[in-house]
C-alpha cells in the first residue's frame, strides 16, 4: 500500500543517513589522522590571555570535525575527603567554584552531563585524564588499585555512583598522565579496568601520555605490561622534543614505533605526536602548524603506529589561530605544509621574536621572593637557564640546562633566590590548596549555560594555574 511503501521509504532514508552520520562521524582508533585535544585545565587563561579567550565548556570545541577525542584534566586526587577522588576542570568545575558531593571533594560537574554528550554524538570521545604533575596520586597496594579501577568505572564511566560528577554522561575511557607518586600497582589498575571495559556494552579506550624519553619514568612500565589503545607522547619540555627534529641523537620517534610493534601487549597501540598548541602552553617544544604538519606527514610514512597528534591544549589552540584545525588540516591532507622538509633546528633559542602568531607570554613576572604566577619545581621536566621555580617555599633560578636536578641539589643548576614573600595574585587567580571547604564559595561565579559561537566567547569563571604541563 502506498501509505506502507512511503512509511519504509522514510525510515531507509532515516536509517542511511544515521549510518552515514556515524560511518562519517565515528571515532577510528585505527586512523592516522586523529586529533586528541587535552580539555580541561585552561591553559590560555592560566598563561596569562584575554578573558575572552579562556576554556568555555567542552562542547564549544565540538561544533567541527577537527578534533576527535578529549582527556578531560585532570583527576587529580585519587584518595580524597571520603577516600573518594577529586577533579579539577579550572574555571570550568572544581571544587573552588562548584558545590561537592557530601562528604567528598568531587565537585559536582553535572552541568556538563549534556554538553560532553554533544561532543559523543559528534563522534568523538571524552576520557577522563588522571594525573597530572600536581596530582595527588598513586597506590599502596595492589587490592587499592584494583577497588579504584571499579571506583573510575562507577564514577564515570559504565558503572553507578550517587557522585558520578558527569551525571548520566557515560565517558569513553581513561588516559593516564601519570608523572608523580608511586609508580607501583598501576598495571593492577589497568588490569582491572580493562576487564570492567570488556563487560560494558560500549567501546572503551585506555590511554597514557608518557614524555619523549624513553622509557617514561612514571609509566614505562605499565604500557610494557598492559595494552594501552593509544600513547600521547609529549614531544616537548624535553631534550627530544619537537624543536630537535633535525637531530637524530634528539628525536626518536622509532624508539616508540619499535616499542609499539615488539613490547607493547597491544601490537596495534597507536603512538600520537604530542605537541604544545601555542609557544606560551608549554616551557620549550612548540614549532608552527606547518611545520608540526611536515612532521606528522614524514613520521607517518616512516611508521606504521603513526596514530595522529595530540594537543595541550584546547584553550590555547583556539587562541592561537585555531592552531588544532591548520595541524588537523596537514593530517587529512586537505593542506600541505609549506615548510621545507627540513624542521628548524632550535627554534626555543628564537621564539622570542618569532613567533608572531602565539599568544604573548604575558605570565606574572616573578620577582626576587615573589612567587605569583610560578610554579613547583617538577622533577620529569627538563629546565633551561633562567627558568623559575618554587620549591620548598623559596623561589629558584636555574643557571643551566638540567633534568631531575632538585633545587639546591649538589650539581648547583639553580640558584636560591629565598623564600616566597609577596606572593601577589593577578586579578581572578587564586592559590590552590590541598582541601577546600567543603561549602560551595558564597560567591560563585556565574556558569557559561549556553556554548557561545566561536566567534563570541567569554568567560566568567576564575583562570586556574596549577596545570603541570608548563610553568611559567
Ligand atoms: C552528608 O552526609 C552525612 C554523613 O553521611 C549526613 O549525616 C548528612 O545528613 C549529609 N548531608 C546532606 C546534606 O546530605
Ligand atoms: C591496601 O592499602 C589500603 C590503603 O592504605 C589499606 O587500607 C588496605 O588495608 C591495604 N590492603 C592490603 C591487602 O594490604
Ligand atoms: C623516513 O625514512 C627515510 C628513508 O629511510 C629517511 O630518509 C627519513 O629520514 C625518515 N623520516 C623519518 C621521519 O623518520
């Protein structure tokens, strides 16, 4: 009957544009041309940029294809108020500005529920990052991790808990960017988790962000224990980064793609190119997009675990350009880098009067006993002449290049500059301290409700400053 025959017309043109939708719009962890983009912690508004450019909701990074998986950072205590864990999404949720579940310090982010479910729809995925260098992480046993992985599956993932901070938004995994702590028990964790995963009715992704020198000194031993899906490797803020491209005793790309093929359990785990979006979002390791492109394109030639590029972070690629979409563009091949294929040997010592297109680096200027703006010491960081840290309550200059060289250590890579006196907040910072209260501020700030277009962003929240990735 004609009224039938319409009907099922209909609904085959309904179900092939749902399957083209998804076949279109789908996250591939076998592609080579993904974007992963670190959502989170602000770091344009942590380095000091126009307000209005700082971190909007997560699905205000959603309304293109460029980018095709998010690790929301940080989780960054695992055993809080409660023996429940705590996350930190700057001047997104945290618990300086959000009410907390009772008896915890998880903030309640279900505000977000909606929007990370926007950015799912758009086929691409949103883990949760857990780490970070400030983070208060780690196991004492290995029955501890193994609770913890059912405590992440309930909290956010395909499990229940009365303090999911997501509410009813199921997230697609777990990224891991561990870089303090105890190294130990972590493949208990993953073990565990990846048998929660296997149970649940939906693909789920493990993750880990190790540094470029191999092997990472936090978790080069659980991506040797535990398949992993994919490693976001950070080729910056170290010897091997991405301004050493041209030197071959620096850049090592093959180190990881052997890695991939011979120890990894996961043959198949895919190794992204980690890169600073903007020169102000990490100490040293941002090249240009055509030039990130240009690498990217002759490293997945060479090697087949080639996955794609990640980025820290989304804040700051916004503000530089949309410095995520020119690099996603290179990765499709719907532009070409301009750039010879020879990468500029070192650009760190010229960035200063190059780089015409990156946010000013307009951090707190700390002087002698001011700490404002500078921040602690990390040991899997490597630092350069005239960079500042705190530690130990004292402000400290480095003389020389150094790695893992603790401030006032023997070998005298730094200079004690005393203690932190004054320490003098720009407008809208604040000090992070380890417990909040447990109320919500008196003041909190207006939350950004609607995703603003692109081109009509502001934000009303606070910057945060403890984000690991850079220092100032
Ligand atoms: C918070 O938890 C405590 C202890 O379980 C309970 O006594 C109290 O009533 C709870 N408060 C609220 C507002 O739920
Ligand atoms: C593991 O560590 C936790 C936290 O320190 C402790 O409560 C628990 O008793 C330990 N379990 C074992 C089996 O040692
Ligand atoms: C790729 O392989 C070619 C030929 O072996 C080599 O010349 C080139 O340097 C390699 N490029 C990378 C990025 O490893």
């Amino acid at each position: 009957m004609a009224s039938s025959r319409l009907s099922s017309t209909f609904w085959l043109g309904l179900l092939i544009l749902a399957s083209d939708v998804l076949v279109a719009g789908a996250f591939d962890i076998s592609s080579t041309d993904n974007l992963a983009v670190y959502w989170g912690q602000n770091s344009y508004g942590a380095t000091g940029g126009n307000t209005a450019d700082y971190q909007q909701p997560i699905s205000y990074y959603c309304q293109d294809d460029v980018i095709n998986a998010f690790p929301v950072a940080f989780l960054d205590v695992f055993f809080g108020e409660g023996g429940e864990p705590s996350i930190d999404l700057a001047n997104t949720c945290s618990t300086a500005n959000d009410p907390v579940f009772n008896g915890t310090q998880m903030p309640d982010c279900t505000f977000l529920a909606s929007d990370i479910e926007t950015c799912q729809s758009a086929g691409k995925i949103v883990t949760i990052s857990l780490g970070g260098a400030t983070g208060a992480v780690g196991f004492s046993n290995a029955s501890q991790a193994e609770d913890f992985a059912t405590t992440i599956w309930d909290l956010f993932l395909g499990g229940s808990s009365s303090i999911r901070p997501f509410g009813s938004a199921v997230l697609d995994g777990v990224d891991l960017d561990i870089e303090g702590g105890s190294t130990e028990y972590y493949s208990n964790f993953v073990s565990s988790l990846r048998s929660l995963m296997n149970s649940g009715d939906k693909s789920y992704y493990i993750t880990a962000a190790p540094q470029c020198p191999f092997p990472d000194a936090y978790i080069g031993s659980v991506i040797n224990a535990e398949p992993f899906d994919a490693v976001y490797v950070q080729f910056y803020n170290n010897y091997c980064q991405l301004t050493e491209y041209d030197n071959a005793n620096d850049w090592d790309f093959s180190t990881w793609d052997n890695w991939a093929k011979n120890t990894s359990p996961n043959p198949d785990v895919k190794v992204y190119i980690g890169a600073p979006a903007a020169q102000a979002a990490a100490s040293s390791g941002y090249v240009d997009a055509a030039t990130l492109g240009e690498i990217a394109i002759q490293t997945r030639q060479n090697y087949s675990s080639f996955g794609g590029i990640m980025l820290w972070d989304a804040s700051q690629a916004y503000a530089n350009d949309r410095y995520d979409a020119q690099v996603k563009s290179y990765l499709t091949g719907a532009a070409t880098p301009v750039t010879t294929t020879t990468a500029p040997a070192t650009t760190a010592t010229t960035t200063a009067t190059t780089t015409s297109s990156a946010p000013a680096t307009t951090t707190t200027a700390a002087t002698s006993g001011n700490c404002a703006g500078v921040a602690t010491w990390v040991a899997n960081v490597a630092y350069e002449s005239g960079d500042q840290v705190v530690y130990n309550g004292n402000l400290w200059t480095a003389t020389e290049w150094s790695y893992a060289e603790t401030p006032g250590g023997s070998a005298g890579a730094w200079t004690d500059d005393g203690a932190c006196t004054a320490v003098a907040l720009a407008k809208g910072e604040y000090i992070k301290v380890a417990f909040q209260s447990k109320e919500a501020p008196l003041n909190v700030p207006p939350k950004v409700s609607a995703v603003p277009t692109a081109s009509a962003a502001s934000a009303t929240a606070p910057a945060r400053r403890n984000s690991r990735f850079f220092k100032f």
